[in-house]
C-alpha cells in the first residue's frame, strides 16, 4: 500500500480526505497537533500526533512511513481570528508549513498536494476569479496561504517539488455516511451554526451584514460539497503520482454563489424549521462575493462535483448534526 502524509487529518477537510484516500487505495497516515482536530475522526489509517513546527517528530515521520505524496490540511482558517491574531496565522500556516516542507525535501518526498483558499483573491469587483486572477488578499488567513504557495513554486525549482494547489471555496456537507463530518471549537462556519441555531443548540444565528452590494445585502460564496472537494484531491494525488503531470493550481468552486439568507433559506426547507437569526455587523476581513470562474479542474482533472447542490450539502450536514458528532 502506498502511503499518503495526511497533516490536519484529523480536522474536518483531513478526516474526509483520509476516507476516500482510503477507498482509492491509499494509507493515508495522520499527522495533527489536535489543536483543532479529533482524535475520534482519525478512522482510516494510521495516526502520529505531532506539530508542523516540530521538525525532529515530522523526519521520525517520514523516516517511519516512507510517504509517497504528502496532503497538507493543517492549517488556521479562521477568517475572524486572522484578523485579530494575524500573528498565529503566519507562525503556525507560513512557519508550520516551511517546517513540513523542508522536512519533506529531506527526506525525498518530492511530491505534494495543498489546501489553499479562495480568501488568496479577496474582494475584487467585475474579476472572473479564475486561477490567473490577481492574489489581493484581505486577511492574514488568505495572505498565509498566497505565502505558501509561492514557498512550493520556490522549492520546485530549487528541489523539483511537484505539487497541486487546490483554491477551495466555501466547504460544506459531511460524509453520507456520516462516520466524520463538520466540528469545530469554537464553530465559526455558516452552515454549522445554521443548523445549531435551528436546532436550539445555540442561540439565534447572526448574520453578518445585510447591507453588502449583493441582491439580498447578504455575501454570496460559492459552496462544495466536502466528499466533491476531497474527490478533486484524489483526483490531484493521480495527477502527480499516476501520471507525473506538472504542478498545475486548480479552483475547486462550482461557479454558483448563495447568500447567507439563501443558505438560511435552504435549510429551513430541508429541515423543514425556522433559523432564528439576528442581522448584525459587518464581520472584519470577510469579501462581497467569492465564487469561481474556473472550470480547470473539470476540464483537466475530470472532476465531477456529484454532491454540491446546496440541498444535498444541507441534508448531509443535518444528518451527522443529528448523530451528535464528536461531542462526547
Ligand atoms: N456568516 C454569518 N454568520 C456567522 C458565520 C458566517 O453571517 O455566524 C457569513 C460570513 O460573513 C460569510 C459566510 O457566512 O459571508 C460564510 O462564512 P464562513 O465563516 O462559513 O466561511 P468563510 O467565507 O469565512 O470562509
């Protein structure tokens, strides 16, 4: 079997992509801090608890399992914390990530598949946010990400490390099987929090800003479904493992964006309850509008997003909800 170094495995983005790793064939070996992750979602391979920025425990690491590709998840990304602690972004997203890479070179593991955002754009009016579309971010989640991606084209030419960049937009839904799936602590996420709300778990959802230049004054993202995104990973791993393709950066949005009442709107018909919900202010750092204008990712990769209406993705999420997740 091959293994995959899967670092933030046990997060919600990790845990999915360990899953279908798993059924494509693969070992995916966790390596996570437990920061924000759980050791309860930890189901399809191997687990090593360790931190980015613990460079002697990531050489034991690779020493150990011998990695074929590594699949970088660990990260900070909470847009609201960036702007407060910009700081722990660039410590924990640059510094962790410059640790794994150097470790990785090392040890002779050239090639290498990143998580990286959408928030890499910003705010940018009248621009098809395609992969060519400048990088402006506003927050310092976004600008630890950009920073990351120009480390991996660096250690390309210097180290020939190939690599994916993946630009997620906005991730959603959870496993139909509901054997992982969305949480976090604190939960900062839109749907998440939608669904506590409507299930009296929290109180009323606020909503941040309805005086935006959107139809309906709430930002519109564009949403996929996190079994669709962790398929385009697999598909990524082929690329470069497979079939030695160069290091290419793909969008993985579906070109639809929803606002936040529209997402409101959504739930309450698959769950068939009202979201209760207050309008306050503006959240610092969050864009008008991201929704992607690419469909590389179909046309090269031959990715199909099978999951990603936003019905599904809400009923998917409302199914692990009701199973209580992790919370015990
Ligand atoms: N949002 C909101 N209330 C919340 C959390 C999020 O109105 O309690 C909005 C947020 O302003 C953004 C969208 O929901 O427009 C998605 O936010 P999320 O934090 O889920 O993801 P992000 O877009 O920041 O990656």
């Amino acid at each position: 079997m091959t293994n995959i170094l899967v670092t933030g495995g046990a997060g919600y983005i990790g845990s999915h992509a360990c899953k279908a790793l798993k059924a494509a064939g693969f070992t995916p070996v966790t390596y996570d801090n437990l920061v924000t992750g759980w050791e309860e979602a930890v189901k399809f391979g191997p687990f090593e608890k360790g931190d980015l920025l613990d460079r002697a425990r990531l050489d034991e690491v690779f020493a150990t399992y011998k990695p074929a590709a590594v699949m970088h998840f660990a990260a900070l990304s909470q847009v609201g914390e960036a702007m407060r602690q910009p700081g722990q972004y660039w410590h924990n997203n640059v510094g962790g990530s410059l640790s794994l890479l150097e470790a990785s070179v090392a040890a002779g593991c050239t090639k290498f598949v990143f998580s990286s955002t959408c928030a890499t754009y910003g705010d940018q009016d009248n621009v098809v946010l395609d992969e060519s579309a400048p990088q402006l971010p506003l927050n310092a989640y976004g600008a630890s990400k950009r920073a990351i991606e120009d480390m991996l084209r660096d250690f390309e030419a210097a180290y020939g490390l190939k690599h994916v960049v993946f630009r997620y937009f906005n991730v959603a839904g959870a496993d139909p099987e509901a054997e992982v799936g969305e949480f976090h602590r604190p939960e900062t996420h839109l749907v998440p929090l939608v669904l506590d709300a409507i299930d009296g778990k929290r109180d009323a959802l606020t909503v941040f800003g309805d005086d935006y230049a959107t139809p309906d004054g709430t930002c519109i993202r564009d949403y996929v479904h996190v079994c669709d995104l962790v398929d385009a990973h697999v598909l990524g791993l082929n690329w470069l493992l497979r079939d030695g393709k160069p290091s290419r950066v793909f969008n993985l949005g579906t070109g639809s964006g929803f606002s936040v009442r529209e997402v409101m709107d959504q739930a309450e018909q698959v769950t068939g309850k009202a979201v209760p919900h207050v309008i306050g202010a503006r959240r610092a750092g969050d864009c008008t509008k991201l929704v992607s204008g690419s469909t590389r990712a179909e046309a090269e990769l031959g990715w199909t997003p099978k999951r990603s209406d936003m019905a599904t993705m809400i009923a998917d999420a409302w199914a692990w909800h009701k199973k209580g997740h992790f919370d015990h």
